[in-house]
C-alpha cells in the first residue's frame, strides 16, 4: 500500500495544470486547433458526413485543462473563426443562413460550455493536488506513525514511519510473526494477551486513548518502548470500517520516567532512613508530606499533619513563633527555628531545630520546601550541663586555690622549718589530691560514698591497712555531698596522719576504730562518724596541744559544713565524733560494713 508522502508523479500533474499558461500552451492550442481544421478539411473530400464542429470540442476541453484560461480561449476562438470561414453557406444574415445561424448558436453554447467546465475541473484538480500535497507533508512531517486500518486489520493508508514499523502493513494481533514482538500490561500489571491489544480492541469499536503502552523488541532483543493510540471509524448507519491509529516513540521520556522513579525512589529511602524528621511544605508553608519517623515521634499521619496539622504537635507556647519564622522565610532566607515536639510514646516534650530550604523553579520561584528536625534535646541538656560544670570548675577552683592558700599559712605557721613545711604541706595536697580524683570519676547525679572516701584515705597510709589495727565498720552507700568531700576527705587526712605520727598507728599494741551510721536528728538523717584510738601512751601536756588537724576538724568543719564536732585526747588516744548532714537520697543501701 503506497505511503501518503510527496511523489515526483504528483509534482508532474501539478505542472500540467497549474500555473499560468506559457507560449508553449499557447502553441499547442494554436496546433491541435489547426490539426482539427485539416481533419475535418481532408474528411471532407473523402466525403464522409461529419458534423462540421464536433472535433473542436476535445480541443477546447485539452488546451483548457492544460494552459488553463488563456489557451482555453485561443482554441475557443479559433474554432468559431474555423467554423465560420471553412463550413457555414452564405446566407441572408451576414451571410449566414438562419439555420447556419443556428448551428453557429449552438457550436459556440457548447463550445463556451465545455471551456466553463474544463476551466472548473482544472480549478478543482490544482486544489485536490495541493490539498494531497499539504496532507502528505503533514503526514510525513508527524513524529509518530500514523495509519487507517480496515476491518481486517490491514493498512488502508499510511506514512513512511509506519511503513518502517510494520512491514508486513497488518497490526500485530493479526500478524502471527509480529505478535510475539510486542508486549505490554493493563492496569493491573497483568501482562496482555493478543486480543487485548489495541489493534485487537480498537476493531471492536473500543476508544484507545490517551493510548496503551507497549514495548517493541527487534532481532537483535533491543527493546523500546511505544504509545499506541486508537479511534474507530465508522461508515453509513454506524458499521464498523476499521480504525485511525497513531504510534509514537516515548522510549527517551520513559528512560527518563524511569530515571525520574529510581532518583525519587533513593530520595525517598534516604528521606525515611536518616534520623531526622523529614517534610515538604508547600511555598505558602502548608505541608505536603511527612516521612515516618514524622509519624513515628509525633503520632500524627503524614495526612493529618498536611497542611497546618502538623502544628499539633508543637508545644503551644511554640506555635506563633513556628508561625513568624515561616512568614519570613523566602528564597533568600531559608526556614530556621527551635520548637518542642511531644513524643507520642512518652507524652513529654523534646527540643528539635527545624530548617528547611525552598526547591526554585525555572524562573527562580519557590516550587516547594524540603525540610527536617532534628532532635537536639540531649545536645540542649549537654549544653546546660556543660555550662553548669563551666560555672561549677570556676567555683572550685576558686575554693581550692583559697583552701590551698590556706593551708599553706596555717603550714608554715605550725613548721619549724622548710624540710617539715614541705612534707607536711605535700601530705595535705596529696589528700586534696585525692578527693578530687574521687570526685572527677562521678557521671552525671552521682556522689562519692563515705566509705569509699574511708578507704582511700587508708589506702593512702604506707599503702594500705597499717598491721591490721584498724578496724572498719559501718553501711556503703551513703552518698556525700560534693561540697562536703573535700573538707571531710582533709579531716580524715590530719586524724590519719596524726594517728600515724603520734597515736595508734605509730604504738605497737594500739587499736583504731573508724565506725559510722545514720541518725536523725529534727526528722532530718545526719551522718555521725567516730574516730576511736586505744592503747596510745599520752605524755604530758599532749592535751593542750592544738595542731593543724583539730583546728579543722573544731572549726573548718562546722564552718563550711555546719557539721557538729567533738574532739577529746583521752588516757589512751584520741576520741573524735563528726555529724554531718545528708539528705534522705543519701541513706545507706544496706546495713553491710565494707570490712573490718
């Protein structure tokens, strides 16, 4: 079946009857009329009885049709001319008979009649050229291929795409060898069977379109991919005549469709599996969408936080300020603020820093918005915490580097030279040592136990339990204050250190007693601590003597801990009671001593 496209034939027609008539159209109507004259003049000496002007008539329909009006009227002319000198009697009339009058009527009525005519087809037959010439360019100049169908399924008419197509010009549920090549699937993912393709459904007078995709693959199994649209076509009384279709290539858009799904796809997997609570909001800032973890932490579905829904979630001290920051975001300053989200799970609320920036467009206008939060409700805490252990370091260095100060002028005052001075101010720093050591080591809420405390400072004593005379007794667990450790860490420091120098660590056969428990004193728990040393010989005037270590323990401590002292040298070594408070998350686990 031949392709509507533009042919050299169709060009040739159109030079014959169209455009304006040449010399040579002029010399044609000349000769055919004067090859006309001398036919019928050597007819006539034949004898044979011919109607005198019935040879000029093709002459005139011929010269009309091929030069158009100028010609047209040269033959016409000429004929009459012919007919009037060669074939019409002298008559009374200008010479004319009245029946060669007639004849003359008649011969000229016809002839203008035939010239009229072939003038009129030669009109018509320009136009349907270039009409055909127009629908071939049309046709040719389509992207897609185009072509009637009949009711057998075979092509009526078709371009050259279509042709290239479908060599065998029958639509492939019709072609056995073709059918087998083409492939697509309805609207369920189903893959379609040969009568429901839509050739197979367009010649059952179904309307295909938009159009059914469907893949075409070729000998060497590349495949691509084609959009096949169909409209029947009907003739007298409604039949069923067959069907227009047009297949058009969409191979790059669906590349592109799919390349547009997979980087969506990878978006959307990153978009739900990062931490943060991912969005989208429209330019004016109503979301769109909500991933998740959105749903997960808030409890609100990504359509009901569409919209303002999502502010439902905020604390409602926090809403008009979410409010301001999205009123005064823009393509040049991208959403930013910090709101309190409820977590669902728990009913608390908790810190996050939303941000979000505009997607533009083409023309720079704001499509949409991406946005997160993120949770920074530990990173706030970490940050206030940090400021108080900022704030607390300022307040014990402080402390320490006055304590420090005055330790070392109560030192020198209680020295008779550098050598003891030295030792005796490095034993105390050792002991603030200490403490500070066990202090550093707390997390967050924690305390450092007193008989942790104890045992450290016995340790510190020739690096260990001194021969087994000291005995140990009292619960664990009773946690100090943090303002209390160091002061009570240096009490402990001067009763060691002096026991060590001068009572029952020095004398063999003495004994010491640490012993502690809970009291309470006003409904309020106080922590006694007794300091107990027998079998030390007291020499005289030991009674009266008052070193570093008690002025401590008599006045430091009920100074700076409110603490309540005793302090006593009796016959046979000292006798020390300290009680100090402690609050009631400070009582003891269990009623265990540590050992003995």
């Amino acid at each position: 079946m031949p392709a509507i496209r533009s042919q050299p034939g169709g060009s040739k027609v159109a030079a014959l009857v169209g455009g304006i008539a040449t010399w040579r159209s002029y010399a044609l109507a000349a000769a055919l009329t004067l090859a006309a004259v001398g036919l019928r003049w050597w007819l006539g000496l034949l004898g044979e009885a011919v109607v005198p002007f019935a040879l000029f008539f093709p002459i005139v329909l011929v010269c009309t049709l091929l030069g158009g009006l100028g010609p047209g009227l040269l033959a016409l002319v000429m004929a009459l001319v012919a007919v009037r000198l060669f074939w019409v009697e002298p008559g009374i009339l200008l010479g004319l008979s009245p029946q060669n009058i007639v004849n003359l009527v008649i011969f000229t009525a016809t002839c203008a009649s035939i010239f009229a005519v072939s003038l009129f087809l030669r009109t018509t037959l320009r136009n349907l050229v270039a009409s055909e010439a127009r629908l071939a360019a049309m046709f040719e100049g389509v992207p897609s291929a185009i072509a009637a169908i009949d009711i057998d399924g075979r092509v009526v008419v078709a371009n050259a795409r279509f042709h290239d197509l479908f060599p065998s010009q029958t639509i492939p549920s019709r072609d056995a060898a073709q059918v087998t090549r083409w492939s697509g699937h309805d609207a369920n993912g189903d893959p379609l069977a040969p009568e429901a393709f839509p050739g197979a459904r367009a010649l059952r007078g179904e309307l295909v379109v938009p159009g059914q995709d469907m893949v075409y693959t070729d000998d060497t199994g590349a495949a691509r991919w084609y959009r096949i649209a169909n409209v029947p076509t009907r003739g007298p009384g409604g039949r069923l005549t067959g069907f227009v279709t047009s297949v058009t290539d969409i191979s790059e858009s669906k590349a592109i469709e799919l390349a547009l799904r997979e980087s969506e796809s990878r978006l959307q997997t990153l978009m739900e599996g990062i931490p943060q609570l991912v969005w989208r909001a429209a330019p004016g800032g109503g979301w769109t969408w909500a991933s998740p973890q959105w749903e997960a932490m808030t409890g609100l579905s990504s359509q009901e936080s569409c919209g303002d829904g999502w502010l439902g979630a905020l604390h409602p001290e926090d809403r008009a300020a979410a409010r301001a920051a999205w009123a005064a975001s823009g393509a040049a300053a991208p959403l930013q603020f910090e709101c309190r989200l409820q977590d669902a799970a728990s009913g608390e609320y908790r810190w996050f820093q939303t941000r979000a920036l505009p997607v533009l467009d083409a023309r720079g206008a704001i499509g949409e918005w991406l946005g997160t939060c993120t949770d920074i409700h530990e990173l706030l805490e970490l940050q206030q915490r940090h400021r108080v252990l900022v704030g607390e370091l300022q307040h014990r260095t402080r402390n320490l580097i006055g304590v420090i100060g005055a330790m070392c002028d109560r030192t020198a005052r209680s020295t008779r030279d550098f050598a003891e001075f030295s030792e005796k101010f490095h034993d105390r720093l050792a002991a603030m040592t200490r403490a500070q050591g066990l202090l550093s080591r707390l997390e967050t809420h924690d305390r450092v136990t007193f008989d942790v405390l104890v045992q450290t400072e016995l340790a510190a004593i020739d690096g260990g339990e001194p021969g087994g005379r000291v005995a140990v007794s009292g619960p664990p667990g009773i946690r100090l204050r943090s303002s209390a450790v160091q002061t009570l860490a240096m009490a402990l420091h001067e009763l060691a250190t002096n026991a060590l120098k001068y009572g029952a660590l020095r004398h063999a056969g003495a004994r010491l007693a640490i012993s502690w428990r809970i009291e309470h004193s006003e409904g309020e728990p106080w922590l006694r601590i007794d300091w107990i040393e027998r079998g030390v010989p007291i020499k005289a005037g030991d009674a009266a003597r008052c070193g570093q270590g008690r002025e401590l323990i008599e006045k430091a401590l009920p100074h700076q801990l409110g603490a309540r002292t005793e302090y006593r040298l009796g016959p046979d070594g000292v006798e020390c009671t300290i009680r100090i408070g402690v609050s009631q998350e400070h009582q003891p686990q269990a009623a265990e001593p540590p050992g003995a």
